[in-house]
C-alpha cells in the first residue's frame, strides 16, 4: 500500500461509463485495498439510458443493469457517502464506513464544468467532474492523494491527457496480451529434415501416418496444443498434420485433402466445388468437416475465405453434394445427417458505419436478414455453383434458421450446424451467453477479423471482444476444438490494396 494513512491506499478512482460497461465487476476491484471510488453524475445517468436503450445490444445493456444493481446494493447498505471533502479531511478514516471490500465509495461533489470543456457531452461532464475531484484531493491534503480515471473511451483519455489528469485504461477482467501477435493463431510451421519427411511417408497409408511429437523441436513444442495444424517443411517438400496430443502424434489429415496416387502427393479435397487454396484453408476445412471436433474458431483478414469456407462445410454435412444418383434404403453411400435440427445463422447487429439505419420493416426474418447477408450470398454463390438451390432446400426442410444475439438467452441449441459470423463485434457478455447455449451434438462455426479496422463495436478493443476471449479461453481445450488463422487475402489486387487505407 503506497499510502497508509489509518487504512487509506492514497488513491481516488474516477470508472467512467465504458469501463464499468467493459466490466461491471471492476467496481469491486476498484474498491479493494482502502481506495476511494468515486461516482460520477454524468456517469450515473449515462448507465441509466444504456439499461433502457433499444439500440444497444444486449450485453450493453446487461452490464449497465449489472454495474446499476451493484450500486444499489451499495445505497441499501448505507456505504455511499455524499461528503468527499470530509472523507479526504477526515482525522480517523478507519471509523469511515468501508465496502465489504475494504474500499470507500463516494458521490461526485458538486461544480460547474471548467474551461475549455462546455457541457455538450457526456464526456465533458466527465472530465470537469474528475477536475472538481483533483482540485479538492490536493486542497485536502496536498500530495497525498492520486486520482486515477479510468476509462474505455479513447476521447475521454485524451481530453484528460491534455488537461493534466491522470487516466487509464481498464486492465481488470482483460486478458494479459502485449499485442495482437501473441493471440494464439492454432498452426505453426516447422523446419524439418528430408528424413523426417521419408519418415511420415513410410509410417502407414495415407490418413494414416503419423509421427512422434518429439520430431517437432523444444523451442516450438510448447506452442503445440490439442488440434494444432503443423506445417512439415523441408526445403521444397510440405506435409500438413494436425496434433493429437493424447497419442503424443502428428496425424494424417483425414477430411481436407486426398493423396494422389499416380503423382504421389497430397491435394486439396473440393468440398461442393470449393478446394482449399492454401495450407491454413486446408486446416480449416480439415476441422470443420471432423465430426469429433465440437468447436472451430476462424479468424483472418478479410477475403481470407473463412464465411466462404464455413457455409461450404456446413452445407456438405447437412445436404451433402448435390447429384442425380439416387441410393436404395439403408445404402452406406448414401449421405446421413446427425444434425437434424439444421442450420443456425448468427451475427452480432453492429453496423460498420455510424448512421443509424432506423427500424427494418416485416417479420423477424426480414429483420435479421440484413444481417446475416454475407452467409446467405455465400449459400447462393455455392447453390448457382453446384446448380442446386440450398437455401431453398434448407427451407423447404424447415432447416434454415435465423438468430438475433437478443434472444439467446434460455436457448438449447441440439442437433444443428452453427455458423457465427463477425465475432469480433461481440462483446463479453455476448461471449458467455453465447458459448453457454450449446450442446454436445452440435457442431458450432465462429468466425471474424482482429483487425482494429473490422471491429465495429466501441465498447470493444482486439484484447476485450467476444472472439479474442473465446480464441484465448479455449485453447487446447482438447479434441473437441480447433482454431485456425487464416493468412491470404484471395479477393484480388483492389481488396489487397485496401489494406493500405
């Protein structure tokens, strides 16, 4: 403890709205330690208009309803206090009635908002309140206190910074990541010898060879986790495997590619028309056609082909590929589908430009629609494709279902094919409710770009949003998941150039 004065840390936090929206559970890390919290009005009604907003998710709203209830619970037990001026004079803060964690929690004084900020924002109203709280801490006891905001709007730390407050980020509840590269990407590429590569050729059949987990080498092995995809490379020769790690093997992969055995080498398997177009998409189609793989997580820049890949295997595994043959009863040829309840569609409803489209006319599936767009293109592309109408095959099948993020709560998602596109948009509370409504007989798809520039969501940064949580929280989870990053951006040169803007 910095400070020590009958129990006081010496420090003042000042949560704005984002940062209890982030985590309303940082009120209560704020308030360990003897630390002063506190409230600001702005903030107050700011919370209250988030709960009630129609326009903001639901894991929004959630958290404002969250960090609202903690500080009633606060109120009913009288640990508000509405003097800080005597809290920061007081002669025995240890007689101060404390919060059960150990912290004081105190109302916003009163003031008018100082130059060269007005009261035409919220934020302003922030900032001005967090001056009246530092100019009464140094007018109390000079040197003893710090004030700390904290905060997720960019706006708000920057308008601290220029008026000399003290601002940071939330860490609380983040994960522990120094930058984007650290987030687990789910394949290596290892540099091997010609022996190594003769060595998995002559361990079995194709699908079937394997090699020990000793051939990769220590400096990498601990990267190797459950499903990892593994680049075998020596000089101009490639083998993919895939790493199981209750038989310490580089496996074969099984599903996404086929060995030709007049030219003996791999290629990549066309699912519904469709052949991986490099090593990460061959990762990628491997997981997503595994029957035992309950989870796959894709992410990549954009046109790396991840929606494009993951409607292909969802619409192989229900329909199968489309073909005039017909097969007599009971026939092991014929296609089977476990997943009978079909297939779920859903994405987060964050528009990636700040005009507000208004209410959507019709019926909720002409409400959703709109939303789910970039899969249903992707479901007609692969139909005129393959000459076979798949949305209207899933229809008629009563197979095909669209899903808002509002009404996951309570859902049992059994027996279907999940896809989830741009994830990156979700938020905590969406990752949760989320990942909690599946079962074990579903096969569930996530898919989204890290790239700062692909996340719509202003609550949300590349470390605290809904697919960074889930990458970093279920890796080597076991069998039952795999995670590919995809690296190639197969648009062509316009889609490639805007990278640059």
């Amino acid at each position: 403890m910095a400070f020590d004065f009958r129990g006081l840390s010496g420090t003042v936090y000042i949560p704005d709205t984002s940062s209890l929206i982030e985590n309303p559970d940082a009120l209560d890390r704020l308030l360990m330690d003897g630390n002063i919290v506190v409230l600001l009005h702005q903030v107050i009604e700011e919370l209250g208009r988030l709960a009630a907003s129609r326009s903001k998710s639901d894991g929004v709203r959630a958290a404002a309803r969250t960090a609202t209830r903690k500080l009633l619970t606060h109120r009913s037990q009288g640990q508000i206090h509405h003097d800080l001026d005597a809290i920061l004079r007081h002669d025995a803060p240890e007689s101060i009635p404390r919060t059960t964690q150990g912290g004081i929690i105190a109302w916003e004084p009163d003031g008018p908002t100082l130059a060269p900020y007005d009261s035409s924002t919220g934020d302003n109203l922030i900032v001005a309140g967090a001056r009246r709280v530092t100019q009464l801490a140094d007018t109390a006891r000079a040197g003893r206190y710090s004030v700390v905001v904290v905060s997720e709007d960019n706006n708000v730390l920057l308008k601290c910074d220029a008026v000399g407050l003290r601002a940071e980020n939330l860490r609380y509840g983040k994960l522990e990541l120094g930058g984007p590269e650290e987030i687990y990407r789910g394949h290596i590429t290892v540099e091997v010898d010609e022996a190594t590569i003769d060595e998995f050729f002559a361990s079995g059949e194709p699908g079937e060879r394997k090699l020990p987990l000793s051939r990769v080498p220590e400096s990498v092995l601990g990267e190797v986790v459950w499903n990892t995809g593994v680049v075998l490379r020596a000089g101009e020769r490639t083998v993919l495997t895939r790493a199981d790690l209750d038989q310490g093997e580089l496996q074969d992969l099984r599903y996404a590619q086929y060995w030709d055995r007049k030219r003996h080498v791999y290629g990549p398997r066309p699912i519904l028309g469709m052949a991986p177009r490099d090593p990460m998409q061959c990762f990628a189609m491997e997981f997503l056609l595994d029957p035992e793989v309950q989870l796959v997580v894709l992410d990549g820049p954009a046109g790396s082909g991840k929606t494009r890949l993951m409607v292909a295997a969802a619409l192989y595994m229900l329909l199968g590929q489309p073909t005039a043959v017909r097969f007599a009863n009971g026939s092991t040829l014929a296609h089977t589908n476990r997943f009978d309840n079909g297939l779920f569609l859903l994405r987060p409803e964050h528009p990636s430009s700040n005009y507000e489209l208004g209410f959507l006319p019709g019926d909720f599936e002409q409400k959703v629609s709109p939303w789910l767009e970039p899969l249903l293109q992707h479901m007609r592309s692969l139909g005129a494709l393959n000459e076979h109408d798949f949305v209207g095959d899933l229809e008629n099948r009563k197979q095909l279902h669209m899903l808002s993020t509002a009404m996951l709560r309570g859902l049992d998602i059994e027996r279907s094919v999940v896809l989830v596109d741009e994830l990156q948009n979700g938020d905590r509370h969406l990752a949760k409710t989320l990942m909690s409504r599946f079962c074990e007989t579903s096969k569930v798809v996530l898919a989204g770009c890290l790239d700062p520039v692909q996340i719509d969501n202003p609550y949300v940064d590349w470390r605290s949003n809904a697919l960074t949580r889930v990458k970093q929280t279920y890796r080597g989870f076991g069998r039952y998941v795999a995670q590919v990053t995809l690296l190639h951006n197969y648009r062509g040169p316009i889609s490639k150039k805007a990278d640059e803007l």
